[in-house]
C-alpha cells in the first residue's frame, strides 16, 4: 500500500488517511508516518518503505541471520529501526547473553517508536539486551572493527541511495569492507533489498565474502510480492 502525503486526508476504501507526523532526513529529504486505520505507513515522498502489515521478510532478516550463525549469544548490530520487526524478530531468536545495538539516523524514528507505535513495538525497546543508538549505522561500523558477529543492515529500499544519498557508502566497495572488519570471525552481514541486483553480490564477493541470496515473500503466505536477502559470510 503507498499512498502520497496529498492523499493522506482523503477518504479510500472505506478507510480514512490520518497524516501523523514528519520528519526531517539529516542531509535532506522527509519521512512521513501515515495511518489508514489499524495500518501504518513510513513513506518517503510518494514510496512506501515500510508498512506494518508487511513485515515477513523484515523478521527473516533476524531470524536466518541467526541459523546461519548457529548460536544464540553474540553482538549483533541492526542499522534502521523502523517499525521494530527486524529488532524484534532479533529478541526472539538471540538468547539471554546476546547484545543487540541498533542504530537508527533519525530521532523522529525513536521518538514515533516510543509513541503512536508503541503497541507495534511492545517491550522490544525495554529489553535489557538492547541499546539504541541515534547514529549513522556506517559511524557505528567504522568505528568498531572486530566487535558484531552480525550486521543487519535495513537502512534502504536496496543497496543504493534511494532515501539518503550517503547511505551508498554502506554498500559500496570501501563500504563493504568496513563492514567486513567490523565482524569478527565467522560473522555474517545481512543485508535486506526489494529487489535483486548481481552487481551487489560482485561486490559482496570481492570485499571477501561468501554470500547466499534468499528471495522471500514479502508477507508470509503470499508470495506475490518477493524481496531479498543477502547472507554474506566472513570466514571463520
């Protein structure tokens, strides 16, 4: 479902939009939170980037993170908080031991989080395990080598600049190889897209690692709409 912040008052479907708030994108552009009855919406001008009746291959991204590495303790560093389903897919499938530090560059984001999405986040936020961070998840990862045994990266609609022009600096040749220091051995970086792109995987491979691609239905049951995900493995 997408609909523009011009639509976001007008009657559809039975259904009333109700514009909740905005928020400004450090280094420009807007994000918009969106309501049409029990659904909400984050929508970057006229594209909806997240939406919480979607969330099926936001949770996998935690989940087969968490298979690959075949453990349930670790650091594990998740870039994008948006509505909270990759975070809490994370809890889940982590043990007791596990550190979760999420980054997320917009406080609006936090705030939206703690306020009218609150009951989509339930005690996520809370949990002793976590600390939040409002940061850039790319000044997160510089700046910490050898300290995730996972990265999950949900910053984006894929591996370029759609949102934020800097955002290509995670996914970028350098960028990739950050991402690689920053993971201990073994470590795996997950990367979530809306759709596939071999040139990325190229790129994956020359940073070192070894990666699997997995196309996901996007909601669980309905595989009309797929998504990707990238398992890129750092060798043990």
């Amino acid at each position: 479902m997408t609909v523009s912040v011009q639509e976001a008052d007008q009657t559809a479907a039975g259904e009333r939009y109700e514009y909740i708030d905005a928020a400004f994108i450090p280094g420009g552009g807007k994000l918009h939170l969106i309501r049409q009855g029990d659904f909400y919406s984050i929508q970057f001008a006229d594209d909806e980037l997240m939406g919480s009746h979607v969330r099926h291959s936001e949770q996998a991204l935690a989940t087969l993170t968490c298979e690959r590495l075949g453990r349930g303790d670790g650091r594990v560093l998740i870039g994008g908080l948006g509505m909270g389903f990759t975070l809490g897919a994370a809890l889940a499938a982590w043990g007791p031991k596990a550190e979760i530090v999420v980054a997320e560059l917009v406080p609006e984001v936090v705030t939206w989080a703690r306020g009218p999405l609150a009951h989509i986040f339930g005690d996520s936020l809370t949990d002793p395990r976590v600390a939040l961070e409002v940061a850039d998840v790319h000044d997160v990862i510089v700046r910490a080598p050898g300290s995730f045994d996972a990265i999950l990266l949900d910053v984006d609609n894929g591996p370029d600049g759609l949102v934020q022009l800097a955002n290509e600096r995670l996914y970028c040749d350098w960028g990739l190889r950050a991402s690689y220091a920053a993971l201990r051995a073994g470590g795996v970086l997950a990367i979530w897209s809306a759709y596939s792109d071999a040139d990325f995987v190229l790129r994956l491979e020359r940073a070192g690692f070894a990666v699997e691609e997995i196309t996901i239905a996007a909601e669980e049951y309905n595989d009309n709409v797929n998504h990707t995900i990238w398992l890129a493995a750092k060798p043990a």
